[in-house]
C-alpha cells in the first residue's frame, strides 16, 4: 500500500467509534435545523469549510468523487448502513480511488432495515475487486488499526485480531490460516 494512502472514516458511527484515537480525514455530514428541506452540511475535517448539499446519494457521491480525486488513494472505514459511507464507497469506485473498505458492523436494529442495501454495496465492492473487511469489534479495531492490509489478507494476525476483523471479499486470491 502506497504511503500517500488516506485514510477516510466516514459517518458518525466511524467517528463516534474512532474519536481521537485515529489520525485521517474524518467525513461527517451535519443536517440542518430545518429537515423539511432535507438538506445540510459536509464536512471533511474541522478546519475546513463545510458545502452544503441536500443529503440525497447522488449529491453525496459527487461532492465525494470531487475530494478523492485529490487523492492518490483512499482507505474507506464506516457503516454502510450510513447513506454517506455508501455514497463514499460509489465514489470511490466511481473514480478508482478506494483501494479498500472496512465496513464497521451496523449499530442496532438499523443492521435489519437495511440488510438488502448493504448486500448490494458490498456486491458493488466484489465486481469492484475492492479488498473488505467486517470489523466486528469497532472498539478493539480501533486500537491497533492501520490503513495497512497485509496482515489481514495474508492472514498474519494475533487471535484478537481475527475475533475483530474478518475478510469479506474483493480479492481474488487471500491466504488466510484457518
């Protein structure tokens, strides 16, 4: 993986689960005072400027591709139950830019509205040949993460890693030890 590599954690379960702890750049988007108009802010770190968009898929997903295409590349860590990590992953697809995805394991009974939507991103991501990963413990992963996915495709991981971080698809061949 390339030095220039960026980690992205997108999405209050990303950010809420990372707080300080990791370095990257962390996308948030903030709805407005008013929902009638369903519209908001995104933000990519608390220095910026935030842009305001309507949070529809679409306008998410541009105003993302626009971001990593000043990228070299971009690590995507978040909920894809979350329409923000979703609209992340498409852009990043979209302009070839996510080399791999950790998806944090849904919060709730949000996991069950949503089982259909999240089978489909993660099938967007196998066509893709994208390497993803689960991350069953966000807590845990959080404390040894690195935007680093040696370990985890070639297997070389202590037992508490394994119990945090499971292989999911986008490489056609991973050796794991079982």
């Amino acid at each position: 993986m390339s030095e220039n590599t960026r980690c992205w954690l997108v999405g209050n379960h990303a950010n809420s689960v990372a707080g300080k702890i990791q370095n990257g750049t962390h996308v948030n988007y903030r709805l407005n005072a008013s929902l009638e108009d369903c519209n908001g802010s995104i933000s990519f770190s608390p220095n910026e400027k935030e842009e305001n968009l309507p949070y529809l898929t679409d306008a998410l997903q541009g105003a993302l591709e626009k971001r990593m295409s000043q990228e070299a590349s971009v690590v995507l860590v978040g909920d894809i139950s979350e329409r923000l990590m979703e609209a992340a992953i498409r852009a990043g697809i979209s302009c070839k830019k996510a080399v791999e995805v950790f998806v944090l394991y849904p919060v709730g009974m949000v996991a069950l509205d949503v089982r259909k939507e999240m089978a489909e991103v993660i099938l967007t991501l196998k066509k893709a040949e994208i390497p993803t990963f689960l991350v069953r413990n966000p807590s845990l992963f959080f404390s040894f993460f690195e935007p680093n996915d040696a370990p985890f495709v070639r297997g070389n991981w202590t037992e508490e890693q394994r119990e945090v971080v499971e292989y999911l698809c986008g490489q056609n061949e991973v050796e794991q030890d079982n």
